[in-house]
C-alpha cells in the first residue's frame, strides 16, 4: 500500500535546517503514516536524516519546480519563508493541503497564519505548526552524536570558525587569528572548502600547525562529531553557530548586522554566549558589517572566559 506523501520545503543552508527541525519533528509526529519527504539542497541529506524528522531528502534549489518524486503530495509545508515564489512552487505540485504562511499574493493562503518579522527563526516555524493544530516543541533542536569516528584533536579541542556565507558577517580574519592563538594549543580551525584560504591565513597568523586546520578537509557529518567532541566552538552568525546549539556544545557566537533575537542560540541555554553591539544591517552585504567590526577581540576573550568559569557552561 502507498503511503500518503508529505514535503517540506527548505532549500537553505545549514543553519536554516537546523532551525527548522523543531517543525519538521512536530510534522513527523504529526503525520507518522506519511512518507517525509524534505525539500533542500543535496549537501544536507546527512544531518536532515540525523534529526529523524524526514525519510529522504529531495535536492532542490530555491524557487525552482520540484520532481516528480514531490508531485501530488497529502500535504505540502512551506518552510522556506513568506512566499509568494516558494508557495506557488509547492502549490504547482497540487497538494491536498498547504501549510505555509498568509501571502496577499496568493490567494490560497488567505486565512493562514500572518508572518512576523521580528519572531525568533525557530519559533516562527513552531508557531506555523501549532495555528495548524500541530504540537511543536521550540525546544526540540538537538541532534544525536553522529555514529561515525571522532579525530583524536577534535576531543575536547576548541573549535574556532571564522568563515560565513557573506563577507557581511565574517570578521576580520587578524581578530580571529588572536582569538585562536589564545586558544592554542588545542584548538581546531573549521570551515567548508572555499574557506581553507581564509582558516589557513588565520592558522598561519596565529602560529597554529597547519594539522589543525580541518577547513575543506570535513563533510557535514564530521563537522557534526568533532563539534559535538569539542569542549568550544567559536564563530560568527553562521550554520556551525547552529550546529553547536545542536550537539549542545558551549559556544561563543559573533553578531553583526543580524539580532540574536531572531537567529541566535535559545536563552535559556546558559552554556552559550552572543556578542551583539545592537546594530542592524544587511546580512547579505559584500562587506564587513559595522556592527560586527564594533566587535573587539577583548570582547571574544572575556566571553571565552567568563564561560570557562560558569559552573553552567557545561551540557546539560
């Protein structure tokens, strides 16, 4: 017998999965006969399996038609934003329902629930769930240890991320390159393949052994087990800051021109750290953000540090 089909739309990044698990768990509860199908680019597929949220992950890119393995779904969720491109995408592949959000563009959506700019990423989507009668827990972000080996360094290192999406949110490599040394000796440097220049610049300034540079040389689901096994991670607003709220790992994260109130660690979570000067920007910018350049490296330092002496700086 075939099982009814749900498809999830996500095709973002990292930290835009991570964030979306919360929902994506409450649906999989919701709808335990359906097969759950995720939306979103390929490179994910390892860590949407690890949440347990979805049966098979189809690549997708934004904005572009889905395949026939998502057309005619039971129900189709629109968690890529507030539309009108993404929920004209999933409403193509003739769902019997939609979920998403209300759209004056789209007349399919009238009566559902109103988007809101300044709501925490993984509460909006929760919110999405629970006006469509769904339980969803904003609580629910964590992800299991990866079954896979864990680099010897990698146990109890301190990892420092100096790369993001948009020149926007990375600071300067110089501030990370002092960061790192003051956490030398054990310290790892991470980051994807076209950021091994920039972690190999801020190894090479900092005196750290190019050994320690795991920039390039990782995929997703190594990332996932060496920040699970590190004792730190320290990073701008960026997927590996998500990551570490995922393996509960204690983290030191860099804002700029993005509120942690709508993108940073939950606040209840005592074991992470934000370091906001309270300006806002485009995150999207090519380049550096005022406000994350306000950002000095003693305010990194004193973070790093008053977290090595809170009792609570530890998992729970």
């Amino acid at each position: 017998m075939t099982r009814p089909r749900l498809v999830m739309l996500r095709p973002l990044g990292l930290g835009d999965l991570l964030t979306g698990i919360p929902a994506m768990r409450a649906a999989a509860r919701a709808f335990p006969q359906h097969e759950r199908l995720l939306a979103a680019p390929a490179v994910l597929t390892p860590l949407a399996l690890l949440s347990r949220a979805v049966d098979e992950v189809v690549d997708v890119q934004p904005h572009q038609p889905l395949p026939p393995s998502c057309q005619q779904p039971d129900i189709a969720i629109d968690l890529h934003g507030r539309g009108p491109a993404s929920q004209r995408v999933l409403l193509a592949t003739r769902p019997r329902r939609l979920i998403a959000f209300a759209n004056e563009e789209v007349p399919e959506t009238r009566g559902f629930p109103r988007w809101r700019d300044d709501e925490h990423e993984v509460r909006r989507w929760c919110r999405l769930m629970l006006e469509n009668g769904i339980e969803a827990d904003p609580a629910d972000l964590d992800l299991h240890a990866p079954g896979i080996a864990v680099p010897r360094l990698a146990r109890g290192a301190a990892v420092v991320h100096p790369g993001a999406a948009y020149p926007a949110r990375r600071w300067p490599a110089e501030r990370w390159a002092r960061v790192a040394a003051s956490l030398a000796p054990d310290v790892l440097i991470t980051g994807g393949p076209a950021e091994r220049s920039l972690a190999m610049r801020v190894a090479d300034r900092a005196g750290i052994d190019p050994a320690r540079v795991l920039a390039g040389r990782t995929d997703l689901l190594e990332l996932a087990a060496i920040v699970g096994a590190a004792r730190l991670v320290v990073s701008g607003d960026t997927g590996v800051a998500h990551l570490a709220t995922a393996m509960r790992t204690p983290s030191v994260v860099l804002f700029g021109p993005t509120s942690p109130a709508r993108w940073g660690p939950p606040s209840e979570r005592h074991w992470h750290r934000v370091i906001w000067k309270g300006r806002e920007g485009n995150p999207n910018a090519m380049e550096p953000d005022p406000g994350l350049l306000a950002i000095g490296v003693e305010d990194v330092l004193l973070a790093i540090a008053n977290l090595r002496e809170a009792s609570h700086a530890v998992r729970a």
